[in-house]
C-alpha cells in the first residue's frame, strides 16, 4: 500500500479513480475473515482495478476497536461501510461475521440495490450471528433455515457445504465450462489454479450459469494429477453467475467464486 493511498484518522484503503474502462465507477471491497488473507489480496486487486483501469477503489477491514489493527479474526466490526453510499459494486469476501445492525444495515441496503455483487471463496457463509441471537440480521447467518443458507444461500445461491478437496492437500484446477466459454467474464483467461481446495456446493438455483468447475487435483502444485474417482465426477461449481431478484423488485448481477484465497490470486487466470 503506498503512502497516499489511506488517510492515517481512517482504518481503510482508498486508491483513486483515473483514465480507463473504470472511470468515474467505484468499488468496494468488504474483508474480514481469519484463514485466507483477504485483507491481504484485496488491496492487491484494488490497486490492479485502480491503476491499470481507472477504478476508484475503497478496501475495508476488520479492526479491532481497542487498537484500531486490522485484525482479520475480529468478528464484530468493519468500519466505513458508509463507502458502500457511492459503489457501484461491492466485492465481499467475509467468514462467519457478527456485525452491529448499523453496519449490516450499510450490507444489506446495498445487497438489495439491485447493483452488482461478487462473492469470494468464503462469502457463502460470510455471516454467523452466534452472539446476538435477537439481530434482525440473525436469519443471513450461514445456518439459517430462512433464507435457505442465510445470506450466502439468498445472494449467491448456496451456503457453505463443506470442503471438497482434502484442506491442505488437493490443490484446484479450473476447467472452463465449453458451454460459456465465450462469457465476458472469461475474457484473457488461459489458466486458473490455485493451492486452495475445491468447497462442496449444493444445487444451484436455477438461473445460475457455471462457466468453471473445480478439479480436484492429487496435490499441490498446478503439474499434479487429477483425482480419480467420485470426487471429479462430476465437478464442482467453481465459478457461476446468476441474476438476484432483490426486495426492491430490482435484479442484481451476481458473480461467485470458491476461489479467492490471497494464494490463488497469483494465478493471472484468476485475477482476471
């Protein structure tokens, strides 16, 4: 992060807008979880989208009110969710949140915008509201019956599963989907790898297109083999899209990878 890039009074990133596909648009990335370093790989992208495309960018963190650190296992604040006011899309990548109602309000006002959404690797089970069970926001934990899978399960369409892939020990190959080979989203795209495994994911509603699976490989590293067996066949969705109908009647563009970890970004593929 260069120096420029954050005030020092605001616990948040801001890399600004210039000349390009992304001008005079802005995004806002959403971090906070404890295993896969989001709050190392968005500002990363950020800066990509910012300097090679022109995007403004805002990255928020989990901050641990008593020093105001990121703290990416602090579960109960992410400040400056009012960026979310001015974005024109809201990357999220959370695990097992459980954030005060006036910051879910800034979440949830924008989820039903009818603005577009991605949703990285753990955001299927962004929200767990163990603490507080009298929230408002209690029905999007991850768990929850209704909606079917909280958030992640309204939004992206599933929740989270399990892992698939042996954690730790079966890497992912992503294999485009012929059927949408020629989808924008794919556009540059030659290779996807990543050291993360393949996540378990349920039915998809129906509207959603699977333009990647994830082949589960018999290692770390992207010359491994696949698995044989079950595990491959079939594969699982890696990587889908699918229009939400939100409560303002507006529908919302929806993109979802189980993808995303700091590690997998230094795939090119996958930055793409």
């Amino acid at each position: 992060m260069s120096a420029s890039s954050f005030a020092d009074s605001d616990p948040w990133v801001v890399y600004p807008g210039g000349q390009g596909a992304g001008a005079g648009k802005h995004i806002v990335f959403v971090t906070g979880d404890d295993e896969y370093r989001s709050e190392e790989g968005m500002p990363m992208l950020a800066k990509i989208l910012s300097v090679r495309h022109g995007f403004k960018c805002t990255v928020l963190f989990a901050i641990d009110p008593k020093t105001g650190q990121i703290k990416p296992d602090h579960q109960t604040n992410i400040p400056g969710l009012q960026a979310l006011d001015t974005a024109d899309l809201m990357v999220l990548f959370l695990r097992f949140r459980e954030l005060p109602d006036e910051q879910m309000d800034r979440i949830v006002k924008f989820t039903h915008s009818g603005k577009p959404i991605i949703g990285l690797r753990t955001a299927t089970h962004a929200f767990n509201y163990s603490r507080n069970k009298k929230s408002k926001y209690r029905p999007l934990s991850f768990n929850s019956g209704t909606p079917r899978g909280g958030w992640g399960g309204l939004v992206l369409g599933d929740t989270w599963l399990n892992h698939h892939g042996h954690h730790g020990r079966e890497s992912t190959r992503g294999v485009v989907n012929a059927k949408y080979k020629t989808h924008p989203v794919l556009k540059g795209v030659t290779d996807i790898w990543g050291p993360t495994d393949v996540y378990g994911v349920r039915k998809l509603p129906a509207d959603s297109k699977v333009i990647v699976h994830g082949q589960v490989l018999a290692g770390m590293k992207p010359s491994a083999k696949p698995v044989e067996g079950r595990k491959n066949d079939p594969m699982m969705p890696l990587v889908w899209t699918r229009a939400f109908k939100t409560e303002s009647g507006k529908t919302a563009r929806i993109l979802a990878t189980t993808m995303g970890a700091s590690t997998d970004l230094q795939s090119a593929g996958l930055r793409r």
